[in-house]
C-alpha cells in the first residue's frame, strides 16, 4: 500500500469510489460487461448489506456512490466486485489484469457534495458522447431518480425507504373498499 494513502472506513460516512480497467483500456464497450457488472453490484450489495446510492458503468471506468458494508470492511467489498467480474469475464486461470490495482475512495461529508457526486456520475456519459441525455444510458441509477425505474441494481433513495416503509406496513394508510 503507499505511503501515506488513508482509508477513513468505519466513518459512518458515503463513500464516492472511482476505479479503471488496466491501463484504462474500454473493457465495457459490449453492452453484456456492463450488464454483468451492474449484476455483481447488486450482488456485493446483498453480500456486505451495503445501500447503493448511484453508480454508472462507463466504457473504461467505473462509479459507486455506496454506504459502507454492514458486513466487512469497503475494501474488502470492492474486491470482491472486482474479482468477481474478472472470473466471470476472463475465467479463473486468466492472463493478464482486467482492473488497476487500487481505486479512487472519497467520504462524503455532507448532503451537498453527496448531490454533486450524484449528479456528477450521472452526467459523465454524456460528456463523451456515449449519450446525448443521462436518460440514454441504461447502465447508471439515473433512471431509478428521474423516472423511478427499478433496475437489476436496487438503488437507496427518498422514495425507494418511502416505498420500503409502506410494503412494510402493508399499505398502510390506505383505504381499501370492499364489496358489500
């Protein structure tokens, strides 16, 4: 590990987590990477009880917007994300890395930068031309903000606690007329 590099984990705080494929070589240009690894994330998610709050998948890099891992450590969770689409694309006795060795990790101090974090990956497919509107590219949580789509990946949100909360509750505050 480098000098001087320090994790804050354990801070109670979002995490916005950057990391690259090997030499920022486009490992996500088939739309079918993407779809497996926006499938691992929800996997992590459920493995380390993590709450995802916006990520995007972009040809040669990759953004989280997490909490940290109920279960475990942050690290821990991003390598398992990590070797697990490595195996799954390139098979166990692979030649050759798929990602950089380390990644980007920034706390998240406060609700303003939480939303300019948010936004920021939102926007990031569009400024390459990969999509005209953050709308058009399937693989981030953008949809799940503007249009509440639920995708492969479950997404924390306002409104997603909100419909939690009331399947929980079956409905309640509801009126439901019955025949008769």
């Amino acid at each position: 590990m480098p000098r001087g590099l320090k994790r804050f984990q354990n801070s109670r705080q979002s995490h916005f987590i950057t990391f690259t494929c090997f030499h920022r070589q486009r490992g996500f240009d088939a739309a079918e990477a993407r779809d497996l690894f926006a499938e691992l994330v929800e996997i992590m998610r459920l493995r380390f009880a993590m709450r995802i709050y916006g990520y995007v998948v972009m040809p040669e890099h990759v953004h989280l917007l997490v909490s940290e891992p109920g279960e475990g450590v942050l690290a821990e969770a991003i390598h398992f994300l990590k070797l697990s689409f490595s195996k799954r694309v390139h098979g166990a006795n692979s030649v050759g890395a798929f990602w950089q060795k380390r990644y980007y990790d920034r706390s998240v101090r406060d609700q303003r930068e939480f939303e300019q974090k948010l936004r920021y990956l939102h926007r990031n497919p569009v400024k390459p031309g990969l999509c005209a509107k953050p709308e058009d590219w399937k693989w981030s949580s953008f949809r799940h903000y503007a249009f509440r789509e639920k995708g492969v990946v479950e997404i924390e949100s306002e409104w997603a606690a909100r419909e939690r909360k009331r399947l929980a509750t079956g409905g309640a505050g509801r009126i439901f007329l019955t025949p008769g």
